[in-house]
C-alpha cells in the first residue's frame, strides 16, 4: 500500500512539473515601464557622467563580455565611464522590448549612438539586450550584451537583409 501511495504521489509530482511548462510573461504594465524609464535614465547618466546613478542602476555583480571577449565587471563600467575612457556624448533608443518573469526580466532594443572609445569614434546603430533583476524592491541590471549594426545589404541565401547584426571577431 505505501509502494502504492508514494508511486501515486511521484505521478502527482511529475505531471505537475510537465503540465506547469516553462515560465509565461507577465502583463504587469508598471513593471515594464518601471524598466524603459531604468534604461532611459541609464543612457542619460552615461551622457552625463553620473557615477552615483550608473552605481545604483548596474548591480554589484553585473558582468557582460566587451567586444575582445574580455568579461567587463561593474567596477570596470564605472571607472571607465570616470575616466572618460568610454564617453557616450549623446544618443536615442530605438523601439524597446521588455518581458518581466517574476523578479526577473528581459529588455531588449536598439539604439543609435555618439561615443568616443580611448579618443576614437565608436558612434553607430547597435541593439542590445539587458537582464534586470528586481532586489530589495529595485530593478537592476545584472548582464548585459550588444552588437553593432551594420548599414549594408547582406545576402542570406535568396533573401538579401538591410541591417544585420556584427559580432565583434567573427567574419562573413
């Protein structure tokens, strides 16, 4: 008879786990505009060089990978907007997309950009996609990734493409 319950039991368990599915979306509008105003106000400290503000939106454990593939801390960002090695001297957001999971969330967009990198320009359209996290209450990026896009016409097969994306280091 136990055999028999915890068999039932497991059965339970599993179907529950398979009918459950993975995670839906939520539709909870102030949490997604929570979000596009975050990344708005992180591309307007970027332009003015607000290190207290850049500090409260990146959390202490962000991380993303720069375009040599070497992993870019949160410490890194900071002193290197500081600096002024990484200045972005203007720019405006494209369409924005964002998904929010719970206490996690999804934004992605594009964005088009005027940026000195270590004295040369870096300006260009790139899109990008951040993954926030919602701690004590607050919203804050934990990674981040983007790509330059390119301004040429590229063929893929029958189908010729305007705008693909360019992973730094790799070629056509």
């Amino acid at each position: 008879m136990k055999k028999l319950i915890a068999l039932v039991l497991f059965a339970c368990v599993c179907g529950g786990v398979v009918l459950a599915g993975p995670p839906q979306p939520s539709n909870d509008l102030t949490a997604v505009n929570a979000i596009k105003q975050l990344e708005q106000e992180m591309g307007d400290a970027m332009v003015r060089v607000d290190i207290d503000k850049l500090n409260q939106i990146y959390a202490d454990d962000f991380a993303t990978v720069g375009a040599s593939g070497k992993i870019i801390t949160k410490k890194d960002l900071l002193r290197d907007f500081a600096s002024l090695h990484d200045k972005l001297e203007s720019f405006e957001n494209g369409p924005m997309e964002v998904q929010v999971f719970g206490d996690v969330a999804v934004a992605y967009g594009s964005v088009t950009e005027k940026r000195m990198r270590d004295g040369k320009d870096t300006s260009g359209e790139f899109v990008w996609m951040d993954l926030l996290e919602k701690r004590d209450g607050k919203w804050l990026v934990v990674r981040s990734a983007g790509a330059r896009v390119k301004n040429e016409v590229v063929a893929t097969g029958a189908k010729a493409i305007r705008g693909h994306v360019e992973f730094p280091g790799l070629r056509p």
